[in-house]
C-alpha cells in the first residue's frame, strides 16, 4: 500500500485530520527515527485535536455568544474595584459543579458582559454546555412561548445548558408576566445548573424592573442562596475608548442642546 492509498483508507474511516497531516508526520518520523508506535500516536493526536477543536467550535457557536472575548482580554488595572483573584478563581468552574450564580452589578460599559462571556468560554472549554441571551429576549421567547402553549418545550432551551447567561437585567422594564416567567425559569434551575447574571440595577431596584417586588423578592431568593456577587464600580471601557480618539466631550463642556445634554449617574447598590 502506497502513501495515497494509505491516505485514501485513513479519509475513509473519517481520520481526516490524520489524512491531511499524513505525509507531513511521515518526514518527520524518518528524519527522527521515532518507532511506530510513537508515529502512530502521533497521527490520532493530530486527529483528536482537531476533532476537539471542531467539538469546541460548534459548542461555542450553539451558546449564541455575542462575541469571543477571553479573561486575558480584560485590562483589570482599568477596573481597580474588581478583585482579580476572585475572577481567576471563578474561572477554576467550581461554581458550575456546585450549580452556584455569578451575578455582576455595575454601571453600563464596565465589562460586565465581557466577564460573563469570557467565563462562558472557559466552561465550553472544560466541555459544559453554555447559552447566551438578553434578559429582554428571554422573556420575550418565554412570553411568546406562553401564548402558544409551547412553554413547557421553549423552557428546554435555558434549562438544559449547565452554564446560563442572561445579560442585562434592568435596561428593560420587565412586560407583564414576564415576572412569573423568569421566577419560572430561576425556580427550575435553582440547584441544578448555573446562571451568570449582568445588571446595571441594584437588588433594591428589581422590584420596579420586573415589576413585581413580591416575585423579585423570590427570585432573588433563590439566584443569592448559592452565588458569587460581583460589584463593578468604574469608569466604561467603551468611553475610555471615545475619550482617547478625541470623540467624546465630557458633560461640563458639552454644550447644552437639549437631548443632547448628558448626565452621569453612579451606580449605587
């Protein structure tokens, strides 16, 4: 059997990685006079490496991700309020095992989405399933689904990642029954699987954006019962950016115009 036809049978049996590295990892093998066992081990890493980097893309794109932003990507020396080690030690997955929240507070643009992400990518990595949505679409699926008779089946979606992110719990006033809906899915997952939670409202301020302080109350009861709290006070990444291209004008230069006029509020939990 020649080398093409080797590579032919090793395509067949679905070693594509192998096939492709085959003559490469052959060379090499005559060049270092490594044994056929070491030559063959060598070929099904290949193989299983790239199995395992397809494996993690398709898991990656099914979490719905917004983007690819890794802890190595977040600059902590612009957010001093954050404890770093705390971070890396999420980052170690015990919360997923122990089915233990994450909940980040903060002002807009101080990279709360950016952690939750980011420890996402690390669960996908270490092979646990992660889903990705907005607070307002998750109601808004769930409400539809409840309309349709569907809920049970739709509810399916969020129960089963291990690791469920929902970002940006108060940037939307909750609709009417979406309350119920989101206690539903809090309730159901409480000590099965893991939910990393981003709000820009204190705990105080649930009442009014789910609105309904007695269902907050419970929700908060049972997303705080196992969780890890993560207070973010800083200044945005995203106007750090806008400061130095020279684009932004802070609010006592800005001339008044109206709408345009800006107000900074602090975030206070």
């Amino acid at each position: 059997m020649n080398l093409g036809e080797v590579r032919e049978s090793l395509e067949q049996l679905g070693l594509t990685a192998a096939a492709s590295v085959l003559e490469q990892r052959l060379e090499t093998a005559i060049a270092q006079q490594i044994t056929y066992l070491e030559f063959l081990a060598d070929l099904l890493l290949a193989e299983q490496a790239e199995r395992r980097a397809r494996y993690l893309a398709t898991r990656t794109r099914l979490a719905n991700l917004p983007f690819r932003k890794t802890l190595a990507d977040f600059d902590f020396s612009f957010q001093p309020s954050i404890d770093e080690r705390q971070i890396r030690e999420l980052a170690n997955l015990g919360f997923v095992q122990q089915a233990a929240n994450i909940l980040f507070l903060g002002p807009p643009g101080v990279g709360k989405t950016h952690l939750a992400v980011a420890l996402g990518l690390t669960a996908l990595e270490q092979g646990y399933s992660v889903y990705f949505t907005t607070a307002h679409k998750l109601v808004e699926d769930l409400a539809t689904a409840s309309r349709e008779n569907q809920l049970r089946r739709r509810l399916k979606l969020y129960l089963a990642p291990k690791v469920l992110i929902v970002d940006e719990i108060g940037y939307e006033i909750f609709p009417p029954q979406a309350a119920t809906l989101f206690f539903q899915l809090v309730s159901i997952r409480y000590e099965k699987g893991s939910i990393i939670l981003t709000s820009n409202k204190s705990f105080g301020e649930w009442g009014e954006v789910l609105g309904d302080a007695v269902i907050a109350t419970a929700i908060l009861d049972r997303l705080l019962h196992h969780a890890h709290i993560v207070n973010i006070r800083g200044e945005s990444y995203r106007l750090r950016e806008r400061k130095a291209a020279g684009l932004y004008l802070s609010p006592a230069l800005k001339p008044s115009l109206g709408s345009d006029n800006i107000q900074n509020t602090a975030f206070n939990p």
